[in-house]
C-alpha cells in the first residue's frame, strides 16, 4: 500500500524515509523548485539535510499525481486549516493522518477536529508521540501513537518498521491534546533553562504543566492514560528536556533575553494563545500556559513571569 506524505518539512521527510522500508511513499512539496532539487540531490538539504532519500520515495509537487488512500498530513498546525479548505475535494473520501501537534488559533481545534470539521467526508487520525526527525531518518529506536476514531491494526502495521513502534488508541483527543500542549510547557521549561532558574523549577514546572495538560483534556473528553502515555507524558519528557527541540530552544532564546529564528517552526506559540482562550471559555486554569503566552508576546518578564507562577494562592497537590 502507497502512503502518501503532504508536506515535506523536517517532519514529512522522516517519515518517508523509513516508511519506505515498507513499500512505496509519495512526498508531496508545494514547491516546484525544492521538488526538483529533491530529486536531483535524493535529500532534502532545507529541512533534513543529514538523510538520504530512499529509492522508492517518489518526490512530486503534483498533489493530484501524489494522492493515496492514506494521507499523512505533515505541516505546521496554523497551516493546515486553510490546507485542508483548499484541498478539501480531493481529500474527501481518503484516512487522512495529522501529524501536526498544535491547537488551531482560528478555531481552537486540534488536527483530528480540524479535519472532522473541515473535510467531514474523510477519516480521521493522528499520529504523535516522542520523535525527534533526524533520530527516525537515522533509524533510531522510536515509539509513537496513532490515535484514531475507530480502531486500526492495518495502519498501525503500515506505519510501524522496525524502528518505528506504533501503538495505537482510540482516544483520538486525548493523544492531540498531549502533543499540542507539551509544546507549550516546553517553552517554559527553555525559558526555565535559559534565565538559569535550575534543574529544580524545570521539574517543577514540567510537573505542574502535566498537571494543566491533563485538567484540560479530561475536561475535554481525553483519557487519564493517554496523557500519561508517548503523546502526552512522553513527549512531555523529550521536548522539556532536549536542546534539540525547537520549542525549548525557542524558551531558551526567551529566557535569555535573545531572538529567534522568525522561520523556524515552533507551534507553541500559536497553542499557548489557543490555550488561553479555550481555558478561559471552560473556566479552567492554565497558569503556565498563561504565562507563555504573554512572555511569547513580550508582555512580561521573565522575573514578572516568575513571580506570578510562585505568587498563586497556596492549595492542595
Ligand atoms: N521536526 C520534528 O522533529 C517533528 C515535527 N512534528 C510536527 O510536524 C509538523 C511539521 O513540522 P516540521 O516538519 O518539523 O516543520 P518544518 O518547518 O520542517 O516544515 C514544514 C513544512 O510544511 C510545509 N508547509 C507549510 N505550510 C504549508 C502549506 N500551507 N501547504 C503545504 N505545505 C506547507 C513547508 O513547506 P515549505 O518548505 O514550502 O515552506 C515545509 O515543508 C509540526 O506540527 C510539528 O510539531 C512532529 C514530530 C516531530
Ligand atoms: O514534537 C517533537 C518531538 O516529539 C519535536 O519538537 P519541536 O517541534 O519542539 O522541535
């Protein structure tokens, strides 16, 4: 069976390439230009350069001439809204896999309710979890979810290769949400690293932003476990804790006082707003959201930051 990746970023390219290992995949680039240097080079030297792509990789920008029955969707979150109107014709019909991990800002939806609402004629899931893209092209040991509305053992096979482990659930909001809003606590433990605030509060604050994760998606219909399985609490771990992670290279840059990158992808900026709102709308509290939020928007300090994290009222665990 031909999977079909749509976007060719760090992300898309991974997955190609040890998808590849068992049968055919079709890379889809919106740009002719970087389609062409694909083929000519068999790397893509813009957003993974380190890889070589496999022979049986097809790279096309021809979205038309690309288009399977499984469809992996591998772009930006804030993205992927005006991606799937645009395309929604020829998406319908087909098992459309996100795997982008954020919350829409337009709609406050995460990827699978953003398809469900965008291109209802089409299936749904999610694929998310611990994964760095340069460790799955290098074929490194990684373990991820697909989530999707009714349970599937053959996809969950065509997506797993020997490096690649898949498990697989059915709580498709439980394992968006995990994905979604570890990015957002990722930045704040890089801001915790940069300003050099101590392994202590980093423990602290990841501990305490798992805590508002699972508040949040319980409250939305998620399961305790899967929040504390890849998506959520794995995750979690890998992107609080790596320099390789975007998301925390981006706190790092805030916390000390350094800009960043305005091209590099970093989706928890756009979550963290999101975060806000869909909490408030729900009466929940989402203090370090919160704080990420205004500190992405240069609202506050770092020590102004801080303080409100330390200054909250006093209460149980
Ligand atoms: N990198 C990683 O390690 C991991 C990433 N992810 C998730 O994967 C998603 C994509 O991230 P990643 O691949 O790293 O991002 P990159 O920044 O490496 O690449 C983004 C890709 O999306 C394409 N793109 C952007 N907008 C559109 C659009 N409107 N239509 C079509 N294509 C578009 C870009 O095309 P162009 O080059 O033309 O701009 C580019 O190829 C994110 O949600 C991220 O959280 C998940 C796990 C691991
Ligand atoms: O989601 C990721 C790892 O699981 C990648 O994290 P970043 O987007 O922060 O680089």
């Amino acid at each position: 069976m031909t999977v079909t990746i749509l976007g060719a970023g760090a992300f898309g390219t991974a997955l190609a390439i040890t998808l590849a290992q068992n049968g055919a995949v079709s890379l889809w680039a919106r740009d002719a230009a970087r389609v062409e240097e694909m083929n000519r080079t068999r790397r893509n030297d813009r957003r993974l350069p380190m890889a070589e792509l496999p022979e049986n990789v097809a790279v096309t920008a021809d979205i038309d001439a690309a288009l399977t029955e499984t469809v992996l969707l591998a772009m930006p979150m804030q993205q992927m809204g005006g991606f799937l109107r645009e395309h929604r014709a020829r998406l319908d019909g087909r098992t459309l896999v996100a795997c982008s991990k954020g919350i829409d800002l337009a709609t406050g939806h995460g990827p699978t309710a953003l398809i469900h609402a965008t291109c209802p004629g089409a299936r749904a899931a999610i694929l998310t979890g611990p994964s760095f893209a340069a460790d799955i092209a290098r074929g490194l040991p990684t373990a991820l979810t697909l989530a999707c509305d009714t349970d599937d053992a053959a996809l969950q096979e065509r997506l797993s290769t020997p490096t690649l482990r898949i498990y697989r659930t059915t709580d498709t909001t439980g394992a968006e949400l995990g994905g979604a809003l570890k990015n957002v606590i990722a930045i704040a433990a890089g801001v915790v690293t940069g300003a050099e605030l101590g392994d202590s509060a980093r423990a602290a604050l990841m501990t305490r932003g798992f805590a508002e994760m699972t508040r949040l998606a319980i409250r939305l219909g998620a399961r305790p476990e899967t929040l504390a399985g890849l998506s959520g609490f794995g995750d979690l771990v890998l992107t609080c804790t790596s320099p390789l992670s975007r998301n925390f290279r981006f706190g790092q840059a805030l916390g000390q006082g350094e800009g960043f990158d305005p091209e590099t992808t970093v989706e928890g900026v756009a979550t963290a707003k999101a975060v806000v709102t869909l909490a408030g709308n729900l009466g929940i509290e989402m203090p370090v959201a919160e704080v990420v939020a205004d500190l992405s928007d240069h609202r506050v300090t770092v020590a102004e930051a801080m303080h409100a994290l330390l200054s909250r009222p006093l209460k149980e665990e």
